[in-house]
C-alpha cells in the first residue's frame, strides 16, 4: 500500500464510522485487507484518528466552504474525501496540490463526476482562503 491507497482506505474506514461502524481492525483486516504492518498502514491510521479527533474543526471549514450546502445533504462519501484532504492540507501539513489531487481521484474512483467539481470547488475555495 502507498499514500494513495493510505487515503483511500483511510476514507472507507471514515465513511464506516460515519455510518455508525467503529471503522476497527475488523474492517481493516476483513474487508479491506491490510495488514498492522503494511506500508503506510501507520499513515493510514493517522488519518483516521486525526480526522476523528478533528471532525468538528473540519465540518466547520467544510460548512465555510460548500457555499449553499448544510453538512446533512453532502454525499457521506464525498464528505468523507473533504475531511481527509481539508486534515491533510490544515493540520497533517500536506502540500494543498497534492491534497487535492488525491482528493480528486479519490472522488473520481468513489463517487461521482458531480461530486469531483464539488470536492474541487470546496477544496479551491479553502486553499485560496488559506
């Protein structure tokens, strides 16, 4: 596993505790098949207590963002991809390109053409704000 798939499972395992999972080693291990020592597991496991730990200082720069928007009617996997890359960009210290590009493919692969000019528009409006 890479920092792409580190993202993307990051984000299914969002999505999970979103829903009402514990996004656990279950999961992780059961359905998506990565094991504790895996490359970038810990990175993948970064994520998803950083945004946990987050989600609150997220949701508020996503509601800043998604002009129109009230965080109940936003995808839950599309807001999924929005809490991992606005962590990435304001608290993991990813360069804001490389947090949205991978926000992008991730929407690109998950969700749908809609919801990557959203995801774009979101994350454009927050790193021209930063």
């Amino acid at each position: 596993m890479d920092r792409t798939g580190a993202r993307a499972a990051a984000m299914k395992l969002l999505y999970e505790w979103e829903m009402g999972g514990d996004g656990g080693e279950d999961t992780t291990l059961g359905m998506l098949e990565i094991q504790p020592n895996e490359n970038e597991a810990d990175y993948m496991d970064a994520l998803v207590a950083g945004v946990q730990a987050h989600k609150d200082e997220l949701d508020a720069q996503v509601s800043k963002y998604a002009v129109g928007w009230r965080l109940e009617r936003i995808n839950r996997v599309d807001l999924s991809i929005l809490r991992v890359a606005i962590y990435e960009i304001t608290i993991g210290q990813i360069a804001p390109a490389v947090a949205v590009n991978e926000a992008l493919e991730l929407a690109r692969t998950y969700s749908t053409p809609e919801a990557v000019s959203f995801i774009n528009g979101v994350l454009g409006s927050l790193v021209r704000g930063l």
